[in-house]
C-alpha cells in the first residue's frame, strides 16, 4: 500500500537552534522523493521526524491523509533504511529478512513465501544462510533494504543508504534502488547529500539549506532552472561558475560585464531585467559543460558569451578535462574534451551561447533570467 505523504509548516527546534523551519510540502502516492542538501541542512531532521524518532516542535505531519505527530514510530505504517545498515549480526539473511514478519505472528508459510520473493528480486537467495558479517557492503545493503520491502509498508524512508559504498557500487545500487521503485511503487523519501544520487533517482528533488526549503522540481526543473545561486552552485558537478558583474550596453544587447567577460543577455532575459531597471549588480552563472575553447580571431560573437583568462590548472580524467581559467579575480572550470585541452599559462578564450547563460540578483541571490526557459518574474 502506498500513502501520500503531506508536510504542514513543519518546525523542529533544540532549543535556540531551529533545524528545519516552516516546511510545506506534499509527497505524492507511490513517489520517488528526494531531499537533498549539505550537511546540517536538516533533511535528516525531517526524516526522523516522519518516522516518529523526533517530535515535531509545531506543524502537522500527515501521513495517507491521518494526522501522525502523536503517534509512535512503529504505528506509522513506514519503513526505515539507515546509512549503516542496522543488521542483526547473529541472525542470518533470512532471519533478519523475516523478522519483522514473526514479529507479526504471521504463519511460517506466508513468511517464507514472502522472504523468498524479496531475496529474488534482490539477488539474495544464495545468501539466505549467510550472517552479515560475511556479506559485502553491497550485499548488506541489499539486506537492508529487503528487510523494509518485506514488511509492505506505506512508506519508505532512506537515510543515505549508499554512503558507505565504494563509488562503482554506488552506482549500481543506484540503478537497482531505481528499478526496485518502478516495481514495488511504494512511496518513497530518500536523503542524501550526494547531487548525483538527486539528479538520478528521484522523480521529484527537493533542496534544503540551513532548514529551509530553496527549491523544489524535477531534476530538469531543479538543474536547469535554478531558483537562487545555493541551488544553481549546489547541483551541478563541477558547479556553476558565477561571475560578479555588472550591466551594460555593448552594442544593441544589454550584457553583463566585468573583466575579461562580456555575456549578452538572451532577449527575453533582457526584457524582464530592463523593466524593472538595470542599475543594479548581477552576477553570471555559467555551467562548465557549456563552455569551450575557441580561439577564433572574429570572437566576440553577439550571439555568444566570452571570457579571456589564463589557463591556471588542466585535470584530465579520460576522455575529457577540466580547465581552470583565471580571470581577473575571478577562477572559472570549463569541461572540454581531453584532445582539445590547452597548456597551464597559456592564453584562452572561453564561449558559451548566450542561451545557456544564467543572471542571478547580487543582492537576493534569486535567479532573474535565463535562456533556457521563459524568465522569471523579476522584482525591483
């Protein structure tokens, strides 16, 4: 059974220190939902609060449309994966896969039958008598993840489940948390800190910082539609680059200037900066995948962004690279193919289509315009 999961002004303070603050927010039936956000932002916060392992200090918390904030943790009807696992070390798979159901005083049929489907669709019939010290981490967390399916429960609830998996394990358990959601469509919540596993997995993403929610979207929306610089330099690996500038004629564009970069603002980001006036300090923002290395003596382009520097550091990591670019005070990363990468001290010139430039207000940090989409409303 699957459960919408709905979050009403939701506040959780220790003290002084106030966690999360006023999150409004539902999760829809059979969801993949990802909170995502640096370390300290209160995600897990809220995590625990939707088990029952912390009190919510005001708000309400609705869990298939029954109000949950005085109910115990295992009157929830949800399931909870944590970054460490959290097996039983002397029971074996199959004890650990089956315990909550004997809890239930279910018939020995019914357990096995169920025990046995979820080691299928996991891989973990071959492991059933194992005891978890003799598992992979891969395998563990496979167990881990078992013991919450077999219960059938509302929801889901993931703690960072793969942080403690080697980055190629990672990866695959990725692909297999996906499929397993295409299968059970259980409602789902899953906190990391990882905006890989964000953009991946979720169907929905939502952004946290310093207990407040910034954003939340589709990994499409939430990428390529940032609602502030936080979330704009928080996905994106490596981040955006932002660029302090300022706003100027050159030409018939408006553009946003400062040394060594002149960035033509697409017409219809013009248009919503000019209405409301443009004395006023912006900063740029463009991701390293849209930038390249053209050298080309008619540059600029009206078209185009350019930005001259100086190669600073060159990383190469197989088929392409990362150049680091000193611009005036400012360092900037362009992802370029590995054939292509210019020497450390030589000079450069960077272009972007003016499409793919971002404009955020200096003073709100809140994203005033980009090409990829129609602009944002713009306030004075």
């Amino acid at each position: 059974m699957s459960a919408t999961v709905t979050y009403r002004d939701i506040t959780k303070s220790y003290g002084d220190v106030t966690a999360v603050r006023g999150f409004d927010l539902e999760v829809a039936d059979g969801e993949f939902l990802v909170l995502v956000g640096p370390s300290g932002c209160g995600k897990s916060t809220l995590l625990r609060m939707t088990a029952g392992l912390e009190r919510i200090t005001s708000g309400d918390l609705e869990i298939g449309g029954r109000r949950v904030n005085d109910q115990e943790a295992g009157d929830r009807d949800v399931a909870m994966v944590f970054q460490n696992y959290a097996l039983y070390p002397h029971r074996s798979v199959r004890g650990n896969l089956s315990y909550a159901l004997r809890l239930r005083r279910l018939p020995r049929a019914v357990v096995d039958r169920k025990v046995e489907a979820v080691a299928g669709m996991l891989e973990l019939s071959d492991l059933l008598d194992r005891r978890p010290g003799q598992l992979s981490g891969g395998q563990a967390q496979r167990v881990a993840l078992g013991r919450a399916i077999v219960r059938q429960p509302a929801v889901f609830l993931m703690d960072e489940p793969l942080s403690n998996l080697d980055a190629k394990l990672r990866a695959q358990m990725r692909t297999e948390l996906v499929r397993l959601h295409r299968t059970v469509r259980t409602t789902t919540i899953y906190v990391t800190h990882d905006q890989v596993e964000a953009m991946t997995m979720g169907t929905r993403i939502v952004v946290l910082d310093k207990g407040e929610l910034q954003q939340v979207g589709t990994p499409r929306e939430v990428y390529h539609r940032p609602a502030n610089l936080f979330v704009a330099t928080f996905m994106g690996a490596p981040p955006m680059n932002v660029i302090d500038a300022g706003l100027q004629r050159v030409g018939d564009d408006l553009a946003a200037v400062t040394d060594g970069v002149v960035a033509p603002l697409p017409p219809s980001v013009a248009r919503a900066v000019e209405a409301s006036g443009t004395d006023r300090s912006v900063v740029l923002g463009l991701r390293p995948e849209d930038l390249r290395v053209d050298n080309s003596p008619d540059l600029p382009r009206p078209d185009e962004v350019t930005v001259v520097g100086e190669v600073d550091v060159v990383e190469l990591l197989g088929g392409e690279a990362y150049l680091h670019v000193l611009c005036g005070a400012q360092r900037l990363t362009a992802k370029i193919p590995a054939d292509t990468e210019p020497a450390p001290g030589e000079r450069v010139r960077l272009v972007a289509p003016r499409s793919k430039a971002y404009l955020f207000d200096a003073a709100t940090t809140r994203l005033l315009g980009t090409g990829h989409t129609d602009p944002v409303e713009v306030s004075a």
